[in-house]
C-alpha cells in the first residue's frame, strides 16, 4: 500500500471526525506562522485512558505485532539456505585470505623497511 500524503491524511481525518460527531469538518489553519505566536490556540491533549495506552502500546501488543509480522516473512527453503551458506563461506574464504596475504606484504614491508632490521 502506498503512503498516503499529508492532505489526504488530513482530509481522512476530517471525514472521519465529521462522520462521528455530526460536525463540519474544521478549517484548515495555514501552514507556516503567519505572524502568530507557534502553538498559540492549541488546547493541551487529555490524558490518555488506560485502554487506550493498552492499544497504542505495550509489552503484550508488541509481541502480538512482531508475530503477526514474522507470519508475513517469506522463509527460505532448504536449497536456499544452503546455497546462502556457501556463498558466505567462500566469501570468508577469500576475503580472509587476501587480508592474510596483504598481512604478509606489510608485515614484511614495515620489518625491512620503515625499521630497517
């Protein structure tokens, strides 16, 4: 699904407040200060309850969340996890071992030539 901008977000909004509450949605404020003080005319926000703390958040819901959302992965099959496998170990293999031989190159470098032993 995609996201959805600001102004329809908005507009969501307003349809749903005026659906439930029977009002005409509100104006719209203008963006940008305008000369007025920032925050002046907004009232502070009540407290939420406790069953809606429970909804926004929580232990339990993040739990439930999180395995809702591993139900949704696409697990990989055995070949596949197999092929991955071996495609990181031969990397390992050959980054290993060009930093092995790099290591020699300037271990034998420094030795001889920057102290000159």
């Amino acid at each position: 699904m995609a996201r959805q901008t600001r102004s329809q977000r908005r507009a969501r909004r307003e349809a749903q407040q005026a659906s439930s509450a029977g009002a005409p949605p509100r104006a719209r404020r203008p963006v940008g200060g305008g000369g007025q003080e920032p925050g002046g005319d907004r009232t502070p926000a009540p407290a939420p309850t406790p069953r809606e703390q429970e909804r926004r958040g929580g232990p339990i819901n993040f739990i439930r969340e999180s395995w809702a959302e591993l139900k949704k992965v696409e697990w990989p099959g055995q070949a596949q996890l197999v092929q991955g496998v071996a495609v990181v170990l031969i990397a390992c293999v050959i980054v290993g071992s060009y930093l092995f031989a790099a290591d020699q190159v300037f271990k034998r470098f420094v030795e001889n030539v920057l102290l000159g032993q």
